[in-house]
C-alpha cells in the first residue's frame, strides 16, 4: 500500500475496477443460483407431476384389477370350479344328486335353516370318505366348502350322520357323481 501512495489514480482505478469485478460477479453469481433455484423449482414439478402421473396410473391400474380382474377371473372359475348351491334340511340333501368332474376344485355353499336342538351336536355334516369329505355346518348358517373333486370317476354315497337318524336313515343319504374330466372339456368349451 505504501509504495502506491505516490500513484493514486491507478490504484483508485484499480480498485473501482475490483470493485466493478466483484459487483459483476455477485450479480453474476446471483443470475447463476437464481437460474439454478429455476432449474431445481422446474425439476421438482417435474418430479411432482410424475409422482402424480404414478399415483394416477396406480390408481388406474388397482381399479382396473379390481373391476375387470374379477370379472376376467369369473368365467375360468365357473368353468373350472363353479359353486354349487347345496342345503342340508331334515329332508336330506338338496339336491340330492351333485354331478362334478374328477380334478375339478368346487365350492359348496352350503347352507341350512336348521335350529340347532333339532341336530345331533347343532351340526348338520357332510359325509362321504371316498371322495374326503367330512364336514360340519352349524345351525342356521352359510358355509363356503371348497373341495377338489378326486381322480375316480364315479357314483358316491354322501350322508349326514348328525340327524335325523343319519346314516341308517335313507333320507340322509345323497349322491355325488364324479364325471371323467376328459367329459367336461367338451362340456366347458361347448
Ligand atoms: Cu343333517
């Protein structure tokens, strides 16, 4: 500094220059992180906006599956498996003849409007060991049995051994007729 003292314009000059510089670049400076706040503001919209791309499409695509998933399912199902509406009265078995398919998975909904003080432990049941059915349906209920059809096409005895004197008693008797699945392929598609 001292030895400029006799040289004052050009360091003045050269100061107001720095100074010029330094504005120059703050301003600069500041232009480059306003464009880079512009840039970040544009790339978060744009993240914003593909965020709410994706959860629209989710969206779209969970309601898709749920509308037509089911609706797609159904038909194979029916064909495949089916559910067959049986109820268990002091009648028996209605109907009292189920025709399935060797291999099939089927669901009973099975249902009966039986109090329970007129059935041996407040059960009806379904009893047929060479097909593996043994099950219980309580009083005054709805119950979905599903159940896949052994690979031994024939006639069955099915009973109820809960009422009604059960097995002895030939109206607790049913039929299960299990058709060979080479059958229903032409049955399904027909
Ligand atoms: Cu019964």
């Amino acid at each position: 500094m001292t030895d400029h003292v006799n040289q004052q314009p050009a360091p003045r000059r050269e100061r107001r220059e720095q100074e010029r510089e330094a504005l120059h670049q703050a301003v600069v400076e500041r232009r480059g992180q306003r464009v880079a706040e512009r840039q970040h503001a544009a790339r978060m919209d744009m993240l914003r906006k593909l965020a709410f791309g994706g959860i629209v499409v989710a969206v779209l695509a969970v309601g898709t599956y749920l509308a037509f998933g089911d609706f797609l399912r159904r038909p194979s199902d029916a064909a495949a498996s089916g559910i067959i509406d049986v109820q268990s009265s002091m009648a028996g078995f209605t109907p009292s003849e189920i025709d399935v398919t060797a291999g099939q998975t089927v669901t009973f909904k099975w249902w009966t409007q039986d109090a329970a003080p007129h059935l041996t432990g407040g059960v009806h049941t379904m009893v047929s060991p060479d097909l593996g059915l043994h099950e219980q349906l309580p009083a005054e209920s709805t119950k979905m049995v599903t159940w896949t059809v052994p690979n031994k096409p024939g006639t069955y005895d099915v009973w109820c051994e809960s009422c009604c004197g059960g097995k002895d008693a030939p109206q607790m008797h049913g039929k299960i007729v299990v058709k060979p699945a080479s059958a229903s392929v032409g049955a399904a598609v027909g």
